[in-house]
C-alpha cells in the first residue's frame, strides 16, 4: 500500500464522509469531491492492490498475509502442475511431521483446522456424548454438535477469564469430546503446559473414554514462557489430539490448511468426517511456510509489539484488556460492544463479533502497525466521544 490507508481515512475524516470506498465515490460522484481529495483518493486507489475498504480486524487473521517463501511455492506451482490433481498433500504432511518430529501417521490435514475440529466433534460426539466446551470460546465446535443432536456443556470462564479447569474436569465425565482452546479464542488466555498436562491426567483418569482436543491455533504468537505445546500429550495419550492452523501465524486464512497431531487410530476415527479437498497451491504454500521459522519468529514479535501498542491505548484511559496471547485483544468497553462496533464501523474500522454472555467485552484482531495506528485513533474518538457507562 504506497499511500496508506492511514492517509487515506485521514482524508475520509477531513471530508467529513467517515468512509471513502469506491462504492461511496460512485455513489456520490467525482465532482463531489474537491482536487485535493481527489489527488490522495486516486492515489490511494493506484496503491492499493485490492478494493480499499475498512479496516477488517475482525477475523483474527495475519493481515500482513504469507511470507515470501509460501509465495514462491505456489509460484512454483502455478503452471501445468496446478493441471494436475495434486500430487503434494503427502509432502505437506512429511514437513508437518518433521516440524513436530512426530511420524507422518501422526498427522491429518485438512482444508483449515475447522474442517478437522468438526470432524473430531462428529467423530467422538452424539445425542449421550456430550461436548465440554468453554464460554465463551470459538463457537464452531459447539455449532457442529448441536447439529448433531449432541449436548453442548458450557463452562464459563474464571474471573481472570482463563478456562476453568476444575469446571472443565466435573463437566468432562462422561462426555464425548473435550474442546480445550489455548489460547483461548477470543480471550486470548492461556493455561501453562504444566495446567494442561494435569487437566489432561485428571480428564482421562475420571472419564477414560473422553477424548480431548488441544486446539492450539494461535499458538505460535505466544509469548508467555509458561506455554507448551500439547503435542506430547497427544503422542503418549490415545485420547488427545492437538488440532494448528495456518490460518493465523502463517497468514494462510484464504488458503485453508490446518492439522491434527495425534495417534494414527485417533486420526482414522477423524479422517472420514472431512468433507473438503486439498488443492496444489495450498498444500505447496503450507509445506514451505511451516519450514519458515524465521518468518514466522518476526510474525510473532511483529504481532506482540503492535499488540502491545493497542492495549495501551486502553489500559491507558482505564480500560481492562484480557491477558491475551493471541493475534486479537478482547477488551472491556463499558458499554454494549455492539455499540462501540457500530461506532468504529462508521468510521472504517471493522472489529469482532459478540461473544456473550461478555457482551461489554471487544474483540479486537492485531492488524498491520499501519492499520492499527489509525485503528488505535479510532478507538480513542469513540471511547471520548460517546463517554462511558458503568461497566455491567
Ligand atoms: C480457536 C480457533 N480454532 C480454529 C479456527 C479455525 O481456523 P481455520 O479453519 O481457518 O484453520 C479458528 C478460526 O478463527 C479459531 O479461532
């Protein structure tokens, strides 16, 4: 982007209009506008490679997108093998394997880790195996079962809005599966590797037959030196699979490619749930970009140094932010987030969903430095001008 976003909603908010997209431009026509806003709009539009738009920060994804060396592998691949039916998924599980040095029958992709989540929910519950699940967490684990007729046991989080691990373990007995999202989506919480691997210990030796999904998909943004990886719990455990995304870190979410680690007959109980196919350029992109790590070491600390920034711009004006570990920050607004979404939203800046019953609480996704500059002025004009309400 040559001439930013930044600016270029710097001219929205001197013209007035909060948001100049090419629809709005068309709408209200060249003539609208005077010569200089129409200099920094024409520029913008020739420095912007997609349709500019708001700022979407609403997805936790890598808006920074894939590294150079995912790039060129699709390149690599772009020609008469796209022809093809693609012959390269073995060798994205062969780099996925190696990453976690695990055997190659310990891993099953999919086309995103939701894909394999939702298999996992299909696979392991039913109308007498419930799912355990955390609220509020990422939602569509608990989706998938309630389309399958499966009781969905909520466990709402502690007042440090961690998982509650000793809920989690009363609620576990006799249920299906165990979704145990770390970090937590869309708290951002995490629990030690030393917590998971007791919660793991306490699950199995009450409720032998649960199994228990470690969804790790903003792993790799972690920074809390108490976090590990569950994989070796799914390597001496039956019952646990660890479940990655390329969605995040790797800013592969339009590429659609995730995984499981776990015991090769636990991934055969998993693997005929999935309903998607992979393609060529996903699974060349996804093999290059797991061997990438110091590419996704400067994701991590890019991300943590803009995430930093961001939540002090609302710690600063006395507003609570969750200790998150993630891509996104959910934050306490003190009034409805419905309403301080809007507010953005009309002013270009596309926040999270709601995630009840924390309906005071913003999910916020870490967009680029760039993004989350203007971002972060955004939020400051509209926790200032609307004013504040006790939180409820
Ligand atoms: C916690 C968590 N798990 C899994 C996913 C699914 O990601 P994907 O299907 O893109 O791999 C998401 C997406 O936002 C998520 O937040």
């Amino acid at each position: 982007m040559s001439l930013s976003r930044r600016s270029f909603f710097r001219t929205a908010g001197a013209a007035g209009v909060g948001l100049l997209s090419t629809d709005f431009m068309a709408a209200r026509g060249r003539e609208g506008f005077a010569g200089t806003e129409l200099a920094a709009i024409d520029a913008a539009l020739q420095g912007t490679p997609a349709k500019p738009g708001p700022i979407k920060i609403s997805s936790n994804e890598n808006a920074y997108g894939p590294g150079a060396a995912a790039v060129n592998a699709v390149r690599s691949v772009l020609g008469p093998v796209s022809g093809r039916y693609p012959t390269n998924v073995d060798d994205l599980t062969t780099a996925i394997a190696k990453r976690f040095e695990v055997d190659r029958a310990n891993v099953l992709v999919g086309t995103g880790s939701g894909e394999v989540i939702n298999a996992a929910v299909a696979a392991f519950t039913s109308p007498n195996r419930p799912l355990v699940e955390a609220l509020p967490t990422w939602e569509s684990p608990g989706r998938q079962a309630k389309a399958m007729k499966a009781p969905v046991k909520d466990v709402p989080v502690d007042a440090d809005l961690k998982l509650d691990l000793a809920g989690m373990i009363a609620a576990a007995k006799g249920a299906g599966l165990v979704f145990f999202c770390n970090p937590n989506n869309p708290t951002g919480t995490v629990r030690s590797a030393t917590e998971v691997a007791k919660f793991v210990e306490d699950v199995l030796a009450s409720s032998p037959a649960t199994t228990i999904l470690l969804d790790e998909a903003y792993s790799d943004f972690v920074v809390d030196p108490s976090y590990g990886t569950g994989v070796p719990l799914a390597m001496k455990y039956p019952r646990v699979i660890v479940t990655r995304t390329f969605s995040k870190v790797h800013g592969m979410a339009g590429l659609r490619v995730g995984y499981a680690i776990g015991h090769p007959d636990t991934l055969k109980m998993i693997a005929p749930h999935r309903t998607g196919s992979m393609n060529v350029l996903s699974a060349a992109a996804a093999a290059a970009s797991i061997q990438d790590t110091a590419h996704i070491a400067k994701q991590r600390d890019q991300n943590r140094a803009t995430l930093d920034a961001t939540v002090r711009t609302f710690t600063a004006g006395g507003y609570r932010v969750s200790d998150s570990q993630g891509n996104f920050i959910l934050v306490d607004v003190k009034r409805p987030a419905k309403d301080f979404r809007e507010a953005c939203g009309r002013m270009g800046v596309m926040i999270g969903r709601d995630f009840p019953p924390l309906i005071n609480w913003a999910r916020i996704s870490i967009g680029t430095s760039e993004e989350m500059r203007v971002a972060n002025d955004v939020f400051k004009k509209v926790l200032l001008g609307s004013g504040t309400t006790a939180s409820r």
